[in-house]
C-alpha cells in the first residue's frame, strides 16, 4: 500500500480490527519513510452478474434500480426501509448463490414481486399490474382471488398447527 503523504510503498500494518458487522477490515498503517499514519479498509469485492432485458440488452445489476422499484410499489405504504433493505439484501444473495454471469430480468422482477408479496399485498399488487401489464380490471381480481386463496390456505396450515 502506497503512503499517501509521501508515495513510498514501504508501509506497514500496525493493528487490524473486523467491524461490527464482520464484512470489512480496518488496518492501521504507518509509512516507513515519512513515519506517518493512515487507516485502509479492506472489503470484499462482488462481481454481480448482467442483467439481461427482454429485448436481448445487458446491463450492469443495480441495486439503486431495484430499490427505486420497491418505492415505486410502496408508496405511501407502512413499510419500514429496513425491509426494503432486508428483501435487497435477500434478492442480492440470491443472484450470487446462482454464481451465473448473466441473470434474465424477468428473474428479478419475479423476485422482487415474491419479497413484496411478503411485504405488503398492495404494494405486491401495484407492481403486479406494472410487471405483468395488466390490462383491464380482470386482470386485477384474478390477483386478488389467488391472494385470497393463498391467505386461505395459511390460515388452515396454522390451524392445523
């Protein structure tokens, strides 16, 4: 590691500490010429996959774009932004446990809509109808009946608990 007073790369580590979190490393350093000290952190560097579009497209997966989507859905919704961050958080590690290259978006959006439909049914509905282009009010009930049907189907399996 270059000093970043004086250039030199005779540097060395002094202390390293894991943060509170587990996902980085502080590292005090002190420059062997200028006798100077720096901290570094060392993280993990995630290579997350394209994400290819219907029309054949790719482009780079972006978290800010999912998030922007999850808003979009919950406008006005009693969500707290932790689980907007935990579903993030839940779809990221999916992506990489696929350890592909590439991801379809119809993938995302399916997994977007599944982390919403544990969230909030309206926000789950809303994107829904975006997603999936719904067309006229049909479309709508169709939703809301396999809604029911799946809140239906719970409760038996709680009751029978």
């Amino acid at each position: 590691m270059k000093c970043p007073f004086c250039g030199t790369d005779d540097t060395q580590v002094i202390d390293s500490r894991v943060n509170d979190e587990g996902d980085s490393i502080r590292r005090r350093r002190k420059c062997g010429v200028c006798d100077k000290r720096f901290t570094t952190y060392e993280t993990a560097e995630l290579h997350l996959p394209q994400v290819v579009k219907q029309n054949g497209t790719r482009e780079e997966f972006k978290r800010e774009k999912l998030r922007l989507s999850f808003t979009r859905a919950l406008h006005k919704r009693p969500v707290p932004t932790e689980y907007v961050d935990k579903a993030l958080d839940h779809i990221t590690q999916k992506i990489l446990a696929r350890g592909e290259r590439e991801v379809p978006a119809r993938d995302l959006g399916e997994m977007v809509m599944h982390e919403l439909k544990m969230m909030d049914k309206v926000a789950y509905i809303r994107f829904a109808s975006v997603y999936r282009s719904f067309s006229d009010v049909d479309d709508f009930n169709n939703v809301i009946r396999d809604l029911d049907k799946q809140a239906v189907i719970a409760k038996r399996r709680s009751t029978d608990a």
